[in-house]
C-alpha cells in the first residue's frame, strides 16, 4: 500500500490503545437512521476504515434498539431526539454542514454524525475519520463545520482519447472506451478522495476538447460516472463546445441568436437530462485561443454564456463561462483584455451563469498578481479557477506545495466593492450576497498509480478541496493536515515535511520567476525556462513580458505604461504604482525597472534578481537535505520516490538560474555578485 494510490486515505492500524478500544466500540454497533447510498458509501468507507484500524470489520444493526453505540442520520431522521436548539443550530450549517458529538438518546450518551441531507453525513464521517488517523478524536466534544462555497469543483482537461491536456500523471482516468459497461474501481475511489475533502462537483473534459462529449453514445458514459459519483455528492458538469450545433447538429452556424441553434441547445440539454437528472450543467471556453464562441456571430459574451444558460435553466442547470479570454489581433497588453470585455457586461448575464475567472490575469504563472475582475463586477456570479496540475511550475517533477499561492491570491485585498474586499470575501459572496459560490481547480489526476504522478502533488489536490471548502484555512494547517494523513504522526516527519511544503513554492519562484517576472517558460510545453523564446504571436513570446534591455527590465503596466494597473482600485494603483513602494514579489509585473534600481536592502535589481535564482537553487538543495534526514522514518518505496524527483528538480532548478541569469546578463552587461555560484 505504499505506492501512494491510497492517497491520504491510507489507514492505518491503530496504535494508541484507549483510542483503539474507543474505536472498536463503537464500531461494534452503528446505526443508521435512514436508508440511502450515500449511507451504503459512508458504510463502505467506516469498512474500509475498521478493517485497517483495528482488524475487524464494523457491525452494522439494522434495529435502532438493540443497543448501538455510534449513530448517523440526518437532522430530520434524528429530530425525535434532539432539542429544537440543537435542530435550529444543526440547520444553520446549511445543505452540507455536519455536526458531531455526544447525544442523548433514551437517557444515554452515544456518539453521533448528523448532517442536515445524507451528504453532510458523508462529510462528517470523513472528518470523523480524519480525527481517528491523526489521534485527535474525543466523543465528548461537539465539533461543526461547513463550507463556505457552494461549487467545489474539479475541472478535468481530459480528452476522449484519453490524453490530458497539461496532464503530467499519465493518462486520463475516464476510460470511454470501456464506459458505459465497465465500471473501473478507480471511479470509487476518486469519488472518495473527492468526497473526503468535500469537492462536490466535476467537470469531465478539456476545455478545448471537441463536441462528441455531447453526442448520445458518450452521454451514455457520462451518466455512468455521474451515477457512481452521485452517492458521494458529485455532480458532473460537461464542457460544451460553442460550434456544437455545426460540428455534430448538422446546422450551418452557431450564432447564440438563431432559433435552430437555440433549439438545437435545448434538446441538446433536455437529451443530458434524461440521462443525468441532476446534472450540473456546462463549463464554456468562448472566443479564446481559437476557440469558437459568439464573437464570430458579432455577438458578446453575455448572449453567448446567456442562450446556454436559458437551456439549462428549466433542469436548475449552471451555466460557467471562463473568463480566460484574450485574442492576438488585439494590441492591448493581454493582461487587460478580461476586463475590457467583461466589465461592461456586468449585470447582463442570468442568474444561472457563473463567470469562472483565473487566479491572475496572464495565465497561472508561477506568481501573479490577483485578477482585475475580482471585485470589478459585482452584479454577475465569479467564481474561481485555480490550477492544480503544474503546467507553469515544473509539471510532475517539481515539489511544488500550491497552498501558499493560493493563499496569498484569496487574502488578496481588491479594495472593491468594499473597503474590506478580498478575493476570498467577493469568491464567499460576501460582498455582494452571491449565493451560487465556485472554486474550481484544474485537476491533476491521471493513470499514474498514485494518481498525481510526484506523490507530493497529491498535496495539491488535497489543499485545493480544502481551501475550496474554507478559503480561510491556511496553508500551514493543511500541510499539517496532509502530512499526518499521508506520511505519519511522527512529530520529526510532520515538522520537516512542513517544512519541505512550505518553503517549495518561493522555492520555485525563486528559480523561475522572481520578482514579479511571468511567462519567460520553454514554448508550447511550458517546461523549463525559454527567456529568450520569439517567433509566433507576439503574446507568446518571453521577451514581450520580461522587456528586457540594456537599461532595464519588466513590463511597464502603470499608467503610463499598458495602462493595466488601471483595472485595479486605486487603492491598489497608489500602492502599486509607485516601483518603491509595491511589494517587491510584483515589482517587474508592473514596472520596468532600471539594472541599478535600489531594492529595500540596498541591493541593485540586477543583485537581486541573481541572488533570486541563486536563492531557488540553494533551497532545493535544503529541500534534499530535509528530505534525506527522514529516510529511516518513511517508507521505502515512497522515500525513493521522492528522493529520485529531488534530484531532478535540483538539476532544473540549475538549468532555470543558468539560463535566466546568462540570458538577462547580455542586457544587464554587469557581473554577478561574487557571492553566489556562477551559472554557467
Ligand atoms: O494555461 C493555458 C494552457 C492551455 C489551456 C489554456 C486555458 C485548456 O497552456 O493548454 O487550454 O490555458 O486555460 O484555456
């Protein structure tokens, strides 16, 4: 079991003997008080649980009264025996809330998970798990929680030929051609990862992919997996190729405005929902990278994301449009062109359709600046897209810990619509009183036998659940979290992994893209540095972000530049406008900097940026170091694993430093300081 296919669900025998008799016991009688499969899934789970645990299997009794020890069921099945405080409390935790803790049934105390429907159940007996495994559970105290966002979403890029677009863990799990007869195990148990850190919605396909997905044969298939992940409270959402109607309807346009086409959507629909009664609905790239959408009808976003939402609408269907948009006939700096096309469409789009925005306004670079949109419209629904697969940040090589970026982008002030606003609060409908709240994040998973192809990127699929359920966890609690989960209790190993964890995404900044500095990656594939790459659309070449020249270096987007920081609230512009006053991590986003350019510590900025790369390097090294000293206390397999993948990133974080450094010095003209290893 060691070869990480478990995931963070790898239980583990119990050693602590009071919480080992604790367990058995009530595991030795648990009672239902309903009947449903999502129940039938949380009894599969404490199985899997009470088999590794203590080496017995739960009992299971099929009468309330013949003394059961630990009892489940919702609000409403346990609503004879709790007090109406109790309910009212329970019922504020809202459609997946949970409680847990000592009830009175009868004149005794027994243990229990109550959630308002079946799935807070589920989740609840996920956390219950989760206590067990890092040996902090006690029946006698009442613990409740519930997620702050509503969609929490995975967004596959998988093709129907299996491949995965930015996928680096083999192929995709969806085996089509085997679907809808064969059931793969695997579904099972990517439904459980899934339900155990409450992400409870997923689309399918690639964003890019063609329109067969829609065709009857693959809606077949579809609801095969929408049917295994039903119980564990999964909706499937589909990508809907905007050229649909031409590719596999037979009509000889898309325009959203034509009434064929609107029919052709409608049926198209009413057909997904006679399979899937509670599918979710569609998730859109339009008129971006080639793709087709409205513009090539003269029509907008919002009558485009707007015909379709009218489709999905009778079913309580969402509609999510990305807003990852961005056109190479347009001279304007890239950065700015979301909100130049969304922001004058704000409160034109219904009330079903969500605006799906990317962390920051380039494309998931290593370190961005969060987005304009967030906070600039506020009478749409966003939401948002994070990327959970490495695409810019070293693909499955790479240790790269994702929490600390997300982090910083959710605790992002946008000053807008409020004072207060963060990303988080606008994402939480704070701000504006949205009540249907996204978090998507493009997946990671493949056919690799540990699913995520480095055994430490499972990290990142399991912080994404949790930050889309809380987006004020931080990313020190989670690691912890993880690590005692994935690895072991051990406090030497959950204080190194953490350590490890924590310092890898600066790490990777560090030696790929200090100082602000974006998009100067290998051409196509993204992996490894290409500062240099020209040729093509201007929009995808290096030299178009960094500027660099012999005076200096960055992309001027002040005001007098792009114009980009505009888009901001001018509480951010006046922070940021000023090349001594924004935080040092954006400098070269917004500002072209001269070579000599004095930092905060007095260094110049062509110091700085070595001592950046130089810094990246030497960390990884400590990364190994850290890693090295826990080889006795981890196992074999897994230790190798990582170990072997250390030793590459160290190489690539060398090959980033000497190649960014030498390529930038044919500008800079100056030496590097003596101080740091000389690329080479
Ligand atoms: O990050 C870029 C990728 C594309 C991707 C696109 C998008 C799905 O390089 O591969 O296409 O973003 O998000 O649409």
């Amino acid at each position: 079991a060691n070869d990480g296919y478990k995931l963070w669900m790898d239980y583990q025998k119990i050693e602590n003997l009071e919480l080992k008799t604790e367990v058995s016991d009530l595991l030795s009688n648990i009672y239902f008080f309903g009947k449903n499969p999502t129940y039938e899934a949380i009894k599969n789970e404490l199985k899997l649980a009470s088999d590794s645990w203590i080496g017995r299997s739960p009992k299971f009794s099929q009468e309330r009264l013949t003394s059961a020890k630990f009892y489940l069921g919702t609000r409403e099945e346990f609503s004879q025996v709790l007090s109406l405080t109790q309910q009212a409390e329970i019922k504020a935790l809202g459609e997946d809330g949970y409680w847990m803790g000592p009830v009175e049934i009868e004149g005794k105390t027994y243990f229990s998970i109550i959630g308002n429907k079946p799935v807070g159940v589920l989740y609840g007996t996920y956390k219950w798990i989760k206590t067990i495994q890092t040996n902090t559970f006690s029946k006698d105290t009442e613990f409740s929680d519930s997620p702050k966002i509503k969609l929490r979403m995975l967004n596959h890029w998988d093709n129907l030929d299996r491949t995965v677009e930015r996928g680096y863990a083999g192929f995709s799990i969806w085996d089509w051609h085997r679907l809808p007869g064969y059931i793969d195990p695997r579904y099972i148990d990517y439904a459980r990862a899934n339900a155990s850190i409450g992400i409870n919605a997923v689309s399918l396909t690639n964003v890019n992919a063609n329109a067969l997905i829609l065709t009857t044969d693959f809606m077949k298939k579809a609801k095969a997996l929408a049917d295994v992940f039903r119980p564990y409270g999964i909706k499937v959402f589909l990508t809907a190729r905007f050229s649909a109607p031409m590719q596999i309807g037979g009509l000889e346009t898309a325009d959203p405005l034509n009434s064929e086409v609107i029919d052709f959507w409608k049926k198209k629909t009413d057909e997904i929902y006679s399979f899937i009664p509670d599918f979710g609905g569609f998730l859109v790239k339009a008129n971006s990278e080639g793709q087709p959408g409205p513009h090539e009808y003269g029509r907008n976003h919002a009558e485009g994301a707007n015909m379709l939402a009218d489709a999905l609408s009778p079913h309580g269907g969402l509609l999510i449009w990305r807003a990852f948009v961005y056109s190479h006939e347009d001279e304007v700096d890239r950065h700015m062109q979301a909100n130049n096309e969304f922001e004058p469409l704000d409160g034109k789009f219904k009330d079903n359709v969500i605006i799906q925005i990317k962390n920051g306004a380039i494309d998931f670079q290593p370190r961005e600046p969060f987005h304009p949109l967030f906070g600039s419209i506020n009478k749409t629904n966003v939401g948002m897209e994070f990327q959970i697969t490495q695409e810019y940040l070293g693909q499955a090589t790479n240790l790269v810990y994702l929490a600390p970026m997300w982090e910083e982008v959710l605790k992002s002030k946008t000053y807008k619509p409020s004072p207060a606003s963060t990303v988080g609060s606008v994402l939480e409908g704070k701000e504006t009183g949205q009540k249907t709240t996204l978090i998507a994040g493009v997946s990671n998973i493949g056919t690799d036998r540990n699913w995520t192809g480095h055994l430490f990127a499972q990290s990142n699929w399991f912080a994404f659940g949790k930050l889309a359920w809380n987006p004020e966890a931080t990313s020190a609690e989670i690691a912890e979290e993880w690590t005692k989960l994935t690895f072991s209790q051990n406090q030497e190993v959950v204080s190194k992994v953490g350590e490890i964890l924590l310092v890898s995404y600066e790490t990777a900044v560090n030696y790929m893209t200090p100082l602000g500095l974006h998009h100067i990656m290998g051409r196509s594939h993204h992996y490894g540095p290409g500062p240099w790459v020209v040729g093509g659309r201007a929009d995808w070449t290096a030299p178009y972000y960094h500027q660099a020249d012999s005076l200096g270096i960055g992309f001027d987007r002040t005001i007098d530049g792009s114009g980009a920081l505009n888009q901001y609230a001018p509480e951010v512009v006046k922070n940021w406008e000023d090349p001594h006053q924004i935080p040092e991590k954006y400098l070269l986003w917004f500002h072209h900097v001269p070579w000599d350019f004095e930092l905060s510590n007095g260094n110049t900025l062509w110091e700085e940026i070595a001592y950046h790369y130089d810094q990246g390097v030497k960390e990884v090294r400590q990364m190994q170091k850290t890693w090295d000293s826990l080889e006795s206390q981890i196992d074999p397999e897994e230790f190798d694993h990582v170990k072997q993948l250390l030793a590459i990133q160290e190489e690539e974080a060398e090959w980033w430093r000497n190649a960014c450094l030498l390529y930038f010095q044919t500008f800079s003209n100056r030496p590097f300081p003596s101080d740091i290893e000389q690329p080479e």
